[in-house]
C-alpha cells in the first residue's frame, strides 16, 4: 500500500494521524451551508420579513422557529464528520440567516453548543433581511478581523437597490493566516450580469487580501446562485477545475467536476441538479507539483454532504433536498440547499 493509500485510510479514523513512525498530519474541514430563511419570528424595522411572522404567509411561529433551529444545528453539527467525527468543521459560511437573535439562538442548541462553536456576523442592507455570516469553532480558528464590503451596483438605475454584501473574515486556523470571503451572489430573477459583477468585485478583495500577505490562504464560499461552469465563476473569479492548469492569479474550483461529471449538485429544479453552492480557493492552498508533502494547508478533497434527513424520500418531491416549505406546506425540513465541505492537511511539525 502506497503512502497515499495509508493517508486516506488513517484519515477515516479522526483529525490526526500518522502516515508513518515519523510524520503526524492534521485535518481541518471548512464548510458551507444555506440554511433557507433561517428568520425568527419578530419583524425587523425596515426589512420585509412579513412572510415569517405568526400573521404571515407561512405563518412562522415559535414551534416551526424551534423545529428549524434544531434542524439546521443538527445538520451543521454533522457537516465534516465523515472524515473527522468528533470535530466537524473548523469554519461553516452561513447564507440566508436573518440576523444575531437567529444566530444566538442556533448556536446555542445542544450539537454545536457542545463545540462552542461562534459566530461571525454584520448586519447588511438586504431588503428581505438576509444575511451571510459564518460560524468557528475557537478552538480551531481565531478570528482577526471582520468586514462588509457592500455590494456595489455598477449600473445606475440599480443605485437604489441594495442586496447582500461579501462578509470578509481575516483569521488563522493552523497557524496560518486565511480569510473567508461569505457570499450571496443576486439570484436568478436577475441576470448573469449582476452574478458575474459580484464575481468581479469579490476577486478585487482577494486580490487585495494577497497584495497584503501573499502567503493568505483565501476561500471563496457561498450560495453564487450560478453552476462552476458559468461565466461568473469561470472568468468573474477566474476558477478552474484542474489543479494542475491553475495559474498564479487564478482560483481552484473542485466543484465543477461533481456537477459535470458525475451529474449531481446541492438543489434540484424540474429533476435537474445546480450546484450553486461551491467553495473555491486561492493556489496556495495547493499541491500544484505533485509533492505530497503538506508542509502547509493543502487542499485533499470536497464533498456535497448528504444523509438520508436532508433529501426527502417520498413524494413529489422525493430525491430532493427535504426543504422547510414546498407548496404552501411545511415539510419540517432543513433546506432546499444541500450543504458542501472541503477537507485540508497539514503535517505536524
């Protein structure tokens, strides 16, 4: 058995292990997940929030706020726990949250109160009130510095028109600097121009964040309301899906094989998948040449994180992520979303 194959059998047994007597490796998750109108249940003044209040449309109360919140703890709990089961993710990017009261109250459930697990948030200007924001674990990432950077309309009759910002967070997880970029690109009642506008402005912020430290490891996470294979993603920010063909100024993007390739994604539409939510990363999360060394925080692999809770299993629906509401109904789901995670390694020194 090769070293390789030694790595990825030990992987399975927890967040450290030993490729041999004389080397140690750690593994770190990073995740993301939409958690589909995660609101509480007051209004917000000046936020159109009116659908999830006890007198609006989905009639949102105290019990289906709990269920919801139980709901998406448990998942989020799970997320990364098929490669490190008692860890879960370092950092988990949050979009569709509706502000702190939903965020206090999701990390104080019991599955992720047990990991101490924070949160990082900034109220922005979204008419709806959403939200990105991203939760931690202490233990394993620290946090140095927060921003909002607006998005900016680049055509004037939109100036009046103000959507979700990119929710920047400086930090340091295995000693090594990172920033996490949460986003939440314009959705598809727009067109791609306003995706692929986003797309310009996040990599103008990457670019800054390596301008200032080019050893940043940067991770791009959200729901970008577009495939890997549109051309937000693929000229906007530059990604590419083969490792070894990703230049100095491009980004990694190993979410465009799942979808191509092996045709399956995070939502479904008319029996279809999307894959729209995607983490993408700069190349120095990389092992461009093939070394296998892992000297630093190296990217080993993704996955589109399912159990049988989140798809639902029968009705007209069946196959699809078991979402909160479907057709007036409340399904007492999670998310039209299926959550995404990628992996990292780094030996101990």
């Amino acid at each position: 058995m090769n070293r390789l194959r030694i790595l990825f059998v030990i992987l399975c047994c927890g967040a450290v292990f030993t490729v041999s007597a004389q080397k140690k490796f750690s593994v770190y998750a990073v995740g993301f997940y939409n958690q589909e109108n995660l609101f509480d249940t007051c209004h917000d003044e000046g936020k159109n929030d009116y659908d999830f209040l006890p007198t609006g449309s989905y009639r949102w109360n105290a019990r289906k706020y709990t269920h919801k919140l139980q709901n998406m703890a448990r998942a989020l709990a799970d997320l990364g726990t098929d490669m490190l089961p008692n860890v879960g993710c370092a950092v988990i990017g949050l979009a569709e949250v509706e502000n702190a009261r939903a965020l206090d109250d999701l990390v104080a459930q019991e599955p992720l109160r047990a990991r101490n697990m924070k949160y990082v948030h900034i109220e922005g200007p979204d008419s709806r009130g959403i939200d990105c924001a991203m939760l931690y674990n202490p233990s394993l990432f620290t946090v140095n510095d927060v921003q909002l950077h607006p998005y900016m309309q680049e055509l004037e009759q939109d100036s009046v028109f103000h959507t979700r910002g990119f929710l920047t967070v400086k930090g340091t997880l295995a000693n090594e600097p990172v920033t996490v970029i949460v986003c939440h690109w314009p959705s598809r009642y727009s067109t791609s121009f306003y995706r692929e506008s986003a797309a310009r402005q996040v990599r103008a912020i990457k670019d800054r964040v390596l301008q200032e430290n080019p050893d940043t490891k940067v991770f791009v996470m959200g729901d970008m309301n577009d495939d890997p294979t549109n051309k937000s993603m693929t000229d906007g920010l530059g990604c590419k899906p083969d490792v070894k063909k990703v230049g100095d100024n491009d980004m990694f993007n190993p979410w465009y094989n799942v979808l191509v390739k092996q045709g399956t994604g995070t939502l479904a539409y008319n029996g279809a998948w999307n894959l729209f939510d995607q983490i993408v990363m700069t190349p120095n999360t990389l092992d461009r040449k093939g070394t296998k060394e892992y000297s630093h925080l190296t990217y080993l692999k993704s996955q589109v994180f399912r159990r049988d809770y989140l798809i639902q299993l029968e009705g007209k629906y069946k196959g699809n992520p078991k979402r909160t509401h479907a057709g007036g109904v409340w399904l007492d789901g999670y998310s039209d979303h299926l959550p995404v995670v990628v992996y990292l390694v780094k030996e101990q020194k």
